[in-house]
C-alpha cells in the first residue's frame, strides 16, 4: 500500500513540475550505440536520465545528480545487456516490477530524449565479476522490484540499492557509506540516489 501511495503521490508531484517548469531536456546523446558499445566492460554501471515521470521525479529530488537510474553491465549471449531494477517497464502483459537484464539498446533507448553515462569501478577484476556474477543470480531469481525504498531489506531491491547489495557481496560500497536524506511524504527516509554513486572515487567516467 506504501508503494501505490508513493506512485499516486509522484505523480502529481510530478504534473506540478510539469507546470511550473516544463519537464523536458535536451539529447546530449549520439545517434548511434556502436561508440558506447565497444566501450562496454562487465561490471561497468550505466546511468541513464529518464524523460518520463518517475525520472523527472528522481532528478527533482537527487538536486546534486544527472541521471534518475543505473543498471550493471554484463555480457548476455553474443551482446551486452543492463541488469537492473525498475518499476513500470513491463516486458510483456502480467510481467512485474522486477530485476532484469535488458539489451543496451532498449534500456536507453525507452528514453531517446535522455542523457546517459557510463562509470567505471576501479577495483580488483575479481570483486567485479563478485558483482557480475551476483546480479546475474539476481535477475534470474527475478526478484522484485523494492517500492518501499527500503535499504534494510534486501528481499527486494531499487535501482541504486541493487548496484550498492551486488558490489557490496564482494566487500565493496560503492556509495562510500553516502546517503540522501529524502524529506518528500511517504517516501521520507535515508536512500542512495544516482548521485551517491557517481561521487565516487572508486567510480570513473568512460563515456
């Protein structure tokens, strides 16, 4: 119930903003994937700024950020996917919020008018494929998406906490113990937004 409330609270939070403001930004991205692409290593986090509610949502509250999501890296047959946590992305009718792995090309390219960022950790390549090889568990348990925004429960997982819980398997906090002190209703709380992450000094910016 929580988790609805917070959705039907974001929402109209976000038509205000949508009002006052006018929720729309400029692509800064490349027309093609194929430079990203031959970029890509496993264990690399990809950001992304949605365009649509939640995103702008996410942006508003993150005021020091870029990007309203991230996902990980790995390689999923012949090409590169995004695993990651996110809500109202079905991929067919009945599907629910959950962990995925979603090809590069359609995680940004749900969001053509939206910046993205690719990070890279700067760890021992044993911790990544720690990490790697967690989220993939993760995606095939297809464990739910967390609507709570609750960091203390790992049964079900948000973006950002999905990155800090498979990294953190391997003795790793990529947030560097950062939190963002959320005081919006409903969703009021200590979480770690995109740019908990990107602060990072473990964190370098590829692309």
């Amino acid at each position: 119930m929580r988790g609805r409330r917070l959705v039907q609270f974001l929402i109209l939070l976000c038509a205000l903003l949508v009002a006052i403001t006018g929720c729309d930004y400029p692509s800064t991205r490349n027309n093609t994937y194929d430079e990203l692409k031959a970029q890509l290593q496993e264990g690399d986090l990809l950001f992304r700024r949605g365009t649509g509610v939640v995103g702008h949502i996410v942006t508003a509250m993150d005021s020091e950020g870029s990007f309203s999501h991230v996902g990980i890296i790995v390689r999923h047959d012949d090409g590169w996917c995004v695993i990651h946590a996110v809500p109202h992305e079905p991929d067919f009718e009945g599907d629910f919020d959950r962990v995925k792995c979603e090809a590069v090309e359609s995680f940004l390219g749900r969001y053509p008018n939206g910046d993205y960022g690719l990070y890279r950790p700067a760890i021992a390549a044993d911790k990544v494929a720690i990490a790697v090889r967690n989220a993939r568990r993760l995606s095939e348990e297809q464990v739910r998406f967390d609507h709570n925004y609750d960091l203390t429960d790992t049964t079900e997982l948000y973006c950002t906490e999905l990155i800090e819980y498979v990294y953190g398997l391997a003795g790793v906090s990529l947030s560097e113990g950062r939190r963002t002190e959320i005081t919006f209703p409903i969703m009021a709380g200590s979480h770690i937004m995109p740019s908990d992450l990107t602060k990072s000094d473990m964190l370098t910016p590829v692309h």
